[in-house]
C-alpha cells in the first residue's frame, strides 16, 4: 500500500486531536491515493483550524467571508509526468469545529465526517471537483463513499 507522508499543523484549541484522529485522517489521505492509483511516493499537509480560522482562510484564499468545513489547495503537479517518482499531492484546511458540528446534524460519527471531508480534501488535489454540474458532483460523491466504505466508514 503507498504510504503518503503528513505533515499537521494544529491551530485550534475547540477540538482535541490525539494520534487516533491523525491516523485517521492519514489513513484516509492513503485510501484515497490508493484507490486513485497513485502508486508513487507521496506528501500532503494538514492544517488542523477552528471555525474562525477556517472562515479567514477561506476570505483570505477565495474571497468567501463565511467558514466551511475543508479548504484544499492542490499543487498542481497531478497527473504525474511520465517517469515520475514523487508527488506533492498539496495543502488542506480542515476545520474540526466544523467536523464535529456537521456529524451531529448527519447523524453519523465524528470519525466519519473527518475521513469524509479528508477525502473530499483530497480528490479535488487530485483534480476533481463538483462545482461545474450534477455530473462531476455525483462522480466525485460517489469515489467518496466508495473509499469510505473501504476504509469501513459507513453512514
């Protein structure tokens, strides 16, 4: 299995973050690389934020003055150019606050929202994205739940 290197950054204080939850989340970031068929090794970085935080990267970044639950931010280097033996899959923003709050509203556990929006995180460092139809959100949603249920996580 392609293990992926990951790098935290916490700077919230509203949501503890014991090693269970990093793995978690790195388990999540190499689910998603595996079942992409990223097969090289790899680097990905995680900001762990509050609600507020998350809220002035997203002003800051996208103009957007209200919080979400994920920022990602590709690096640009997928797909890979032939022979490549490296890739710097790229940066996420993820707010726990948030995390925690959409679980209660789901009605599923915390665990599952975190690998959920680490996996959304990633594919659209991957390159996808749900913003430019019905069809583009329904294939990216569904390589979500599909890695999910991978890992276990159901709804």
């Amino acid at each position: 299995m392609n293990r992926c290197h990951v790098s935290f950054t916490n700077q919230q204080r509203k949501e503890r973050t014991p090693k269970v939850l990093k793995d978690l989340i790195r388990s999540a970031v190499n689910a998603v690389l595996e079942y992409e068929g990223v097969l090289v090794e790899s680097e990905m970085s995680v900001l762990l934020v509050d609600d507020r935080g998350i809220r002035e990267l997203n002003r800051d970044f996208r103009n957007i003055d209200r919080a979400t639950d994920v920022l990602s931010f590709p690096s640009g280097d997928y797909p890979l150019e032939d022979g490549a033996d490296y890739l710097y899959v790229g940066d996420m923003a993820l707010s726990l606050e948030r995390a925690r709050k959409q679980a209660e509203e789901y009605g599923h556990s915390y665990e599952r929202e975190v690998a959920f929006l680490t996996a959304h995180s990633v594919l659209h460092c991957l390159g996808y994205d749900h913003v430019d139809g019905p069809e583009q959100e329904k294939e990216m949603f569904s390589r979500q739940e599909a890695i999910l249920q991978g890992m276990g996580l159901t709804r």
